[in-house]
C-alpha cells in the first residue's frame, strides 16, 4: 500500500541528492504548514539522504535555524520591497523567499547572486515563470540594499511582548542568549553553530569520541559535541552509552536527589531522559514509576530504557488533571517537569516564537498548578517533590510556587549537586545560558509536611 506523501514533500525538487536549500525548504515548509518541530523535521530529512555531504548537511542546518530566528527582520525588509507583502499566502513561495533573504542579508558564505539564482530556479520548478519572475526581481532589489546585524535581527524577530517578559524576568544579556542572540549567535559562525550535550550512563565503556569530548559546566556525566550530524550513528548509542539529553535537563534530574533503594515517581516523563537517570540512581533495589498524558511517548520511553539495559519502570498514561489513575501513594520523591511555553529553550527551538501568545504563560502556569497539586497527594508525609520547568517567566515559576503554598513547604534542595554548589540552602534555581551553558530553566524543591 503506498503511503500519503506530505505536502511538503509533493513540492519538493526532484533530485538524487538535493542541495542544502533543498533540504532547508522542505523542512521550513513543514515548519510553517504542519506545526512540525524544526529539529525533528531536519533529521528527518537529513536521514532521507546519507550520501549528502557534510558541508551541505552543515549548511541546510544553517539555512533552517537562521531564517527560523531572524524570520521577523527579514519579513520586514521584504515587505518594504514588495507592494503586497510576501507572508499570508503561498508557504512554498515564503520560504524561499526566506531562505534567499538569509543567505544575501546576513550570510557572508555564499555570494548574493547565487542565492537569488538558486530561489528563482526553485520556483519555477515549484510554481512557474510568472512567481519566478517575481522573486527574480524582488530579491535583486534586495541584495542592492543594505545588509542586517545577525544579533539585532534576530532579538527584533522575537514578539514585542516576550522580549519584554524575557528582560523583565532575566538580564538584558540573558535575554538575548535565551533568544540565540548573544554567545549563541556569533556572526562568524551563523546561526546554526555550537554545541550540545549527552550524558554518559553508567556501568557503560565510553567511545573513544567522548573520552576526548569536554566535559559539561554544570552537570557531572554531560559532554559536549558538535551539533552536526545525527549522534544516534555513532559509536556508543547502540550499546546504550550515552543519552542525547541537554545538560540543563540532566540537572533537573539530579535535583530530585534520589537515592538507592528508594520509590520515584516522574509524573511527567516525556520520553524518559530524566527518567532513565533516575533509574540509574536508585539502583535495583528502588522503584521507579513514570506517567505522561501521551502513550506514544511512555512507548518511546520504554523503548530507550530497552536500549540502555535498564528494568522497564511501572507506567501509566494519564491526565493529572482529571485524576491519579492507577498510580498508588506513599513515593519518597517525586519529579513533576510541567508542560510550559519553553521559552526557556528558544536558542534551539526558534520555532517556539512563531506560535507563543501573551496569554500563554499564565495559562500553562495554571495548568502546572493543577499538575502540582494533584501529583503532591502521591508523596509520603515527609517526601519531596521537584518542579521544573523548560521557562524562566514568572507566570510559570514563582507563580506556581506561591499557589501550591498551602499543601507543599519549599525547603532547600538535599541533591548533592544542587545542595552543595549550584544552589545551596536555597530552594529554587533559575538555569541560564551565560551564567551556567545550559538552555532556560526554573526548578523548585519542596516537602510534603508531615
């Protein structure tokens, strides 16, 4: 039976091995069409052709993330050139546009007439003289003009309103590198540049790879790599080596401070990188329940935990909105890693910025709340529970705080790590790009009193 082909990929050029615009196109494509994720997209498409070189993997990279972040600015620019504006209408002919823009405003690597060839031979493949013939003119007139700044361009493209909140919320400089214009945007390198973590897991012999790899800032087992390339091929991910894992999230679950021997529950498990730490922690002789809304992702999850040789946990698929399910009580610690806007991660996910509105925050704040509360009845008198969340805005950090007062005491965090070095005899801790390497986080230590 053959398969649905996707819009994107029915528009895409037809070509044994695309060029990196190619690869670029049909992931922004998706992007602005389906919702999709822009790093998922891009492996996706990257895993479609092997044989590409990795000069031009590194570049349909560049070519994603830039237009991604600095889609405001380049807009902008466009729209004054063109009486009726380019967005709003043909996505295919938008991102091209996009792309092309990139390329002759803010990218040194590739000369200006190039770009506007390469846009203009996309289109009329895709969509005829006529749409050819206009992007030919427009961006000819675009490359005469003058050239943007990367780092203006790319805090100017966030909404008004989350720059406002990001600067109220964190430092000017903070602000920027959470958005990727500051240390994570450098000019000489692009956009798509720097570096990303795994953690090495335990009673697993490292890959030569890593053993050279430095070490993380924050987290004891995180090692930096290169962002190029899929790391699920290299040596050590089938043995169950490593764990692609952002070195932030690696310290949200140290924060729990679990310990051999004792019960855990992650009430918001995802696809279990936290929670394979936490497996790690309490050994054999503890006992580890995971829950998340989505079965797919409690399916992933069992799949990695497979991978890295580790006992399957107890799981359950659930609303903690509408109830505790089959989860029992009594757990020692608890890790509640809410849903929320993930500003907190936007120098990753740019795409977080296209879709965010004002009344966001507040309203995944409440939802975390709800959360919060309903998973705190399943600790012991005495137990300990451990909010996160991928966001530094108040509405979702020290609001939640203040509104499970009434049920949950906020004590000083008892994680080594945490308790004594990144946080001591404090109870919350806000995780941010310059101060600590790792992406945005809020995290928050509580007691159940007994």
């Amino acid at each position: 039976m053959r398969q649905k082909r996707s819009a994107a990929a029915a528009e895409r050029p037809v070509a044994a091995v695309p060029t990196a615009r190619d690869v670029a196109a049909a992931v922004l494509v998706r992007v602005t069409r389906e919702g999709a994720y822009a790093a998922a997209a891009l492996n996706a498409e990257l895993a479609r052709y092997p044989q590409l070189d990795p000069r031009e993997r590194s570049l349909a990279t560049e070519l994603v993330y830039g237009p991604l972040r600095t889609q405001g600015a380049l807009l902008e620019r466009l729209n004054e050139l063109a009486s009726r504006g380019v967005a709003g209408g043909d996505a295919l002919v938008t991102v091209h546009l996009l792309v092309a823009a990139y390329q002759v405003l803010l990218l040194d690597r590739i000369p200006a007439f190039a770009a506007v060839d390469a846009a203009v031979t996309a289109l009329r493949a895709a969509r005829g003289s006529r749409v050819a013939g206009f992007a030919n003119a427009l961006l000819r007139r675009l490359a005469q003009g003058p050239r943007l700044d990367l780092t203006v361009a790319v805090w100017t493209s966030a909404p008004g309103w989350l720059r406002q909140r990001l600067e109220q919320a964190v430092s000017r400089e903070e602000a920027f590198a959470l958005l990727g214009a500051g240390s994570g945007g450098d000019p000489d390198r692009g956009l798509s540049g720097g570096e990303r973590s795994v953690r090495l897991t335990r009673h697993a012999q490292v890959p030569d790879w890593l053993e050279a790899a430095p070490p993380g800032r924050v987290a004891p087992s995180a090692r930096r790599v290169s962002r190029g390339g899929d790391l699920r091929g290299r040596p050590g991910w089938q043995s169950g080596a490593f764990v692609i894992q952002e070195e932030g999230s690696q310290v949200v679950a140290h924060a729990v401070g679990a310990r051999p021997g004792e019960r855990i529950l992650d009430a918001c498990a995802g696809h279990g990188q936290k929670a394979s730490l936490l497996a790690e922690q309490v050994g054999e002789t503890g006992e580890l329940w995971v829950a998340d809304l989505h079965p797919a992702k409690l399916d992933a999850l069992a799949s990695e935990f497979a991978r890295l040789g580790l006992a399957p946990p107890h799981a359950a698929a659930l609303d903690w909105t509408a109830g505790s399910g089959s989860v029992p009580g009594g757990f020692d610690r608890v890790l509640v890693d809410a849903p929320c806007t993930g500003v907190g991660t936007l120098r990753h996910r740019p795409e977080i910025t296209l879709r965010l509105q004002p009344e966001d925050p507040a309203r995944l704040g409440a939802l975390a709340v709800r959360i919060v509360r309903r998973v705190a009845t399943r600790l012991r008198p005495g137990g300990r529970l451990v909010f996160a969340v991928c966001s530094v805005l108040p509405e979702e950090c020290e609001r939640v705080v203040a509104e499970v007062g009434d049920l949950l005491q906020p004590e000083p965090f008892d994680a080594p790590l945490l308790a004594e070095g990144l946080a001591a005899g404090q109870a919350s801790l806000r995780l941010l790009p310059l101060r600590h390497g790792t992406d945005g986080y809020f995290i928050a230590s509580f007691r159940r009193p007994e």
